[in-house]
C-alpha cells in the first residue's frame, strides 16, 4: 500500500514539474511581450531583461520559474490591476470558486445517488424511465445553458435571485449557479448508480441476503449500496473536470468574482501571467483530485494497487 | 471394456437436425439494434434535420450570414404562416415590430440581431460551422489516437512505458487550460481551435485502441502473420485495426458533442469563431449579452443548442449498444 502511495504521488510530482516546465515555453509563445515597446531605449531594455531575469540562461529561468511556481511567487497583473502580486489577487476569489463548485458537486452527488437508488430498485417503472430521461438530458445540456435558463426564468422573469452576484448575501447569489453546476454532476451519478445498483441488486449474494431474512433496507445499503460505491469513485474525476470548466462559464454568467471568471477575464485582457497562474493552479487542482482518487482506490480494490494503476 | 453388443448405433432418425439460419450481414444486424432504440432514432431525425439545416439553410432565404442592415435591428421572429396563430408574428411587446421599421413585407424567421443581421442565416451558418469543428476534430482525434494507441499496445515494453508516462502527464492538464491556451497562442480562428482540441482530445481514443491491441496481439490470426513476416504497419492497420473499428467508430461518435460542448465554451470566453463568421456558441455567447432586451436572440440558439447536444448523445449511446455492446458506458 505505501509503496504504491509513494508511486502516484511521485508520479503527480513528475506531472506538475513537467507541467510548470510545458506552461513556461508556452509563456514564451504568448503573441506579445512587455519589452517590445518601441519607445524603450536598447539600455532600458537591458536594465529591465536583469530585472526579471531574462538574461540568464534558457535552464537557470526554467528552475526560478520552478521556484517561484511552488512557492506561490506567481508575478504580477499586467493589466487587470498593474503590477499588484496575482498570489493576492487570488486570495479573495479562490475562497468563493471553491464554495460553490463544492457545494454544487455535494448537492450533485448525493441527490444523484438517491435518484440513482429509487430508480434501480423500481427498475422499468414510471420513476425509472423519468429518471432515465432526466439524466439524458441533465448530463448533455451544457451547464451555461442551464445557467442562462435559471438566470432568465427564476433571476430576471420571477425575480426570486439576484441577477448578478452580491457579495452582501453570498448565500442567497449562491443558490442558481450551484443549482446550474450541479445538475450535471447529478444526472451523472444518477444513471451510474442506477445502471451500477441494477447489476448488484440481480447478483447472487443480495438475492442469499434477501433469503436469509434480511430487512429490504438493509439489503440496498449495507450491500447494495456499499458495491455500487465502489465503481462510482472513478467517474469522479471526469465528474469534477466538468465541474471546473463549468465554473469557469457559470462564473462569467453570473457575475461571480471568482477564479473562473477572472480566468476569462485574464484571457481577454491578454493578462498572462494571471493566465498561466490559473492554468497551473487548474493543473495542480485537478491533479491533486485524481491523486486521491487514484489512493482511495487503492484502498477500497486491493486488485488495483497490486496490478499498479488504474485500467 | 465397454461391451459393444450392449450398445447400438442410434442412427441419425430425428435426434440431430441442422438447423440453418439465415444469414444476416452484420451492417443489417447493426441497423436492426439501432432502430430499436427509440431515442437513437429521435435523436438521429433532429441531428439529419440540423445537418440538413447546417448545409442549405444559408441558401433558403435571400439574406446573407454577414450582411448588415442598420434599420432593421432587433427584429423580433416573424415565420408566414405561423404569424396568424399569434406566435413568431414580428411583435414585441404588444408592438409589431415589423410595422414600427417600415418593413412588413420581410420575413426574418429568427429575427435579427444588434446588428441587423438575420439571425436564421446566421443559425445555420453556426450549426455549420460548430458541426465541422467538432466532425474534424473527432477526426483526427480517431487518427492521433488510433496511431499512438496502436503503437503503444503493439511494441509493448519500453515503447509502451514511455508513451503512457507521456499520456500521463498529458492528461493531468485539464483539458480547458490547454485548449484555451493554445488557442491563445494560435490566435482565435476555426484551424486553431480544431488543432487544440484535438491536441487534447485523443487520449481517450488512444487509451481504447491501446488496450484492445494489447489483448488481439496475442491471438492467433496476428501471431501467423508475425510469424509470416508480414510488415508492422501492415498488422497494425490490416489486421488489428479492423477488429477495433466498432469501438473506435463509438468511441469517434461519443467525442463529438463534447467537442461541439468545447467549441461552444471557447466562444464564450472570447476565443472562439471571430466574427462576422458565427458559431452556435458564440450566437449564445452573444444572445448572452442581449438577453434581457431580447430573450429570443438567446432563447432560439440555446434551445437548439441543446437539442443537438441531446440528439447527438442519443445517437452515440444507440451506436455503442448496436455496434459495441460490450463496451459499458463510463
């Protein structure tokens, strides 16, 4: 079990080195640079290149580069706010993106599991097709289309929510975009476990269960429900991948001052560092994710560890 | 020993019977499955509607998908026919907005935009232009994957080792941060937009063919031609890569709303299709921004817009049990 901890987070160290590495020769590719100015003197140039370190050679940029990523020295704005520090910057936003997406992915996930479950155990039934439909539609409509529909109908028609985001009530601003982010990650549980929970509940030992006198709901949690956990670990990835990208359009919708947001915002500004700050903060997050998964996994399925990865 | 004289010949009288069945292509087999799932018949009416709509639409009424008309903007849907019912009849508010302009004899199906632009032409022009980006980014998604896949799963060993860790590394970027930054470095623009996101797209595919070619390897049809001398590229393409074609074709099938998905996220964040030009998302995108003057200009592009998502998962999911039924879904 240690050893193969050790080897996938040594692996996802490998990964995020490489990744800062990837997303520095990629800053030098960005169209446009803050020393090209015209109206710098040759001299100014050069007193700027040693401030910044660009004079130095390709391998010694790349290992400050490395430095300053881990230990959370990101540079500063260009343009969104001159020359304030992008690690502050963050610091307000990162708080309000992680709620939400939170928040929507417990909301997601526990109602898709009961929705998953009452559906499997009335399977072919009214419910079951409804549910069926819904997760259909939940998991291909995309969630800035959701998000717009809740905006328009429930925000602008009825006037229930707040139309953009106000950091007064943070709770009440709250309720649409988690509302929009988490039918997704819902329709998807839903039609796992129910199609999951169906394979369990036909298996010889629920129906040895079932004979010994065990009470029903007995059956569908201790056993049931425990085997159908298992499997759903490994959508959670994927689940929170499109959870992230979600964010980031939901965001924009409703005004929230969040990272996803200010990543759009970044983009459209041509504000890079901000750009490639998110972007390894996105890498690291989602590494981070699939690390755990990756050790759960490992924990709950001795077959996984011992054939050394997933798949 | 068995004494014989205790035992007769049965003969052939009634016990055993050839049963012959008639033989079914399996293209015919396939299309019998697919037909009997409702929703994949559905959902393949609405997409042929959409492609058919994607191919001629532009030429269906006089109006062009970039030619502006400054005093006819924001013209709310106006459809003949439909207009005596009470729906898409030009009015807005009480008011028939069609009237108000000077220009009662027009007909703008879906409307107009902030520009006077016709929002049906440029409806079409964007389902056109989102279907050949996420069509050509599958695409080559199905060409990078298979490659790599093959490859990987074919030579095995060090080969392989390498190309996973490769993969791996890839995979832990989110696909958001590469597709949208390298588009940032590619300018916006359709080429670069089908080039980053099949960049990032083809891993799932070559996860697939990497695993299937790790199993057909090692059984006999391949390990007579090893034997024989047949060239690699040969054994890849020739002989494995036709047993794969059911799955890849799913897998393909599969890749292209989520490619229509990103496509669609792009424009929202201001790296999609640049104007005149338009896109499904980026007529969301910009409906987006009218939305509460205008609700149609959003409503008719998003309401379609997830009709085709739907349509099309519907029709992957009918592909993957006629075609592929062992393969579950993730």
């Amino acid at each position: 079990m240690v050893k193969y901890c050790l080897k996938r987070i040594g692996m996802a160290a490998v990964t995020i080195l490489m990744i800062i590495i990837i997303l520095f020769f990629l800053l030098q590719l960005m169209p446009g640079s803050p020393f090209n100015n015209e109206r710098l003197s040759e001299e100014q140039r050069l007193v700027l290149e040693e401030k910044y370190g660009l004079d130095k050679s390709m391998p010694e940029q790349i290992l400050i580069y490395v430095k300053n990523m881990l230990t959370g020295d990101f540079g500063v704005s260009y343009n969104i706010q001159q020359n304030y520090p992008v690690a502050s910057l963050l610091a307000n936003r990162f708080p309000i993106t992680i709620r939400i997406g939170i928040q929507a992915f417990v909301i997601g996930v526990v109602l898709g599991l009961i929705l998953g479950i009452v559906s499997a155990l009335h399977h072919n039934g009214a419910l079951d097709t409804g549910t069926t439909i819904f997760a259909m539609v939940g998991s291909s409509i995309p969630s800035h289309v959701v998000a717009l529909a809740l905006l328009f109908f429930l925000a602008f028609k009825l006037g229930w929510f707040p139309l953009t985001y106000d950091s007064g009530s943070p709770f009440r601003s709250s309720i649409l975009p988690t509302l929009a982010l988490a039918i997704s990650p819902m329709a998807m549980t839903a039609r796992f476990t129910r199609n999951e929970m169906i394979e369990v509940m036909g298996s010889e030992y629920i129906l040895l269960a079932q004979t010994k006198g065990m009470k029903r709901l007995h059956v569908i949690i201790v056993h049931g429900l425990k085997n159908t956990l298992v499997p759903l670990i490994t959508t959670m990835g994927p689940m929170l991948m499109a959870l992230l990208t979600g964010s980031t359009v939901c965001e924009q919708i409703f005004s929230i001052p969040g990272i996803g947001s200010l990543f759009i915002k970044a983009i459209q500004s041509n504000d890079y560092n901000i750009v490639i700050t998110l972007a390894f903060i996105f890498s690291a997050m989602y590494i981070g994710i699939i690390l755990v998964i990756d050790i759960l996994y490992g924990i709950i399925d001795p077959r996984i560890r011992l054939s050394g990865g997933k798949k | 020993m068995v004494d014989h004289t205790r035992y007769s010949f049965a003969g052939n009288n009634g016990i055993y019977k050839e049963d012959s069945f008639s033989s079914i292509p399996s293209w015919k087999e396939t299309l019998i499955i697919f037909c009997k799932n409702k929703g994949a018949v559905i959902g393949l009416f609405f997409v042929l509607i959409l492609v058919i709509l994607a191919i001629w639409g532009p030429t269906m009424n006089e109006y062009t998908y970039d030619y502006m008309q400054v005093d006819r903007q924001n013209l709310p849907p106006r459809i003949p026919g439909l207009e005596k019912l009470g729906i898409f009849d030009g009015t807005m508010n009480g008011v028939n907005m069609y009237e108000v302009k000077g220009c009662t004899e027009e007909y703008y199906w879906f409307g107009t935009d902030t520009l006077g632009r016709d929002l049906f032409t440029r409806f079409c022009q964007g389902t056109r232009i989102s279907l050949i980006v996420a069509v050509v980014s599958a695409f080559l998604d199905l060409i990078i994957g298979v490659t790599y896949g093959l490859i990987s799963g074919y030579y095995g060993g060090k080969v392989d080792f390498v190309m996973q860790r490769i993969i791996e590394i890839i995979n832990g970027i989110p696909s958001l941060v590469v597709v949208s930054l390298l588009v940032v470095i590619m300018k916006p623009g359709l080429a670069s937009i089908i080039v980053a996101m099949a960049i990032s797209g083809w891993i799932g595919m070559s996860r697939l063919v990497r695993a299937n070619t790790l199993r057909l390897k090692e059984s006999e049809h391949i390990m007579a031609s090893m034997t024989l001398g047949t060239k690699t590229a040969v054994i890849l393409f020739r002989e494995i890569f036709p047993n794969l074609l059911s799955s890849v074709i799913v897998m393909a099938m599969m890749s292209v709303p989520g490619a229509i998905f990103m496509e669609s996220f792009l424009s929202f964040v201001g790296l999609g299709i640049p104007a005149p030009q338009a896109s499904l998302g980026s007529l969301i995108s910009d409906g987006y921004n009218h939305m509460l003057m205008y609700p149609y200009q959003l409503a008719i592009p998003a309401v379609f817009f997830g009709i085709l998502m739907i349509s099309l998962n519907l029709v992957g999911d009918g592909l993957r049990d006629a075609l592929d039924p062992k393969q579950k879904q993730a």
